[in-house]
C-alpha cells in the first residue's frame, strides 16, 4: 500500500479522468477542490468517528450549486 495521508490530504492529484471532460468543467473541477480542501476533509474523520450525517459537507454543495448540477448524456 501507498503511504499514509496526512490530515487534509488527497489522492486527487493522482487521480484520472475515466470520462474526457470539456474545458468548461475547469471551473467546477476547481471548485469541487476548493470545497475538498475547505470543507469535506475538515470535518470527514469527525463525521466517521461519531457515523453522523455530513451536514456541513451537504450544505457547503448545495451553497456552492452542485446538488443542482445537471450531468449531459
């Protein structure tokens, strides 16, 4: 196995695109990073240690527009 994640680290940077995505998904892709960074990571190992629902998590994508997301076919 890889080496252990320090707090607030992510495998993102490893990560490849399954799906080619168009140069206007950047700004969503930056944005998606930024809420990673600012607010998921900070609160996912409390929301484990206690199995509580990720309310802070939900609220900072639904403030930053992506439960609206539409996704083409």
């Amino acid at each position: 196995m890889g080496a252990a994640l320090r707090p607030h680290e992510t495998r993102h940077h490893a990560m490849t695109h399954i799906y080619p995505l168009p140069d206007s998904a950047a700004p969503w892709l930056e944005k998606a990073q930024s809420l990673l960074s600012s607010v998921l990571s900070v609160h996912a190992q409390d929301v484990d240690a206690q199995g509580r629902f990720p309310k802070e998590s939900l609220t900072a994508l639904a403030d930053a527009g992506f439960l609206g997301l539409c996704v083409p076919k």
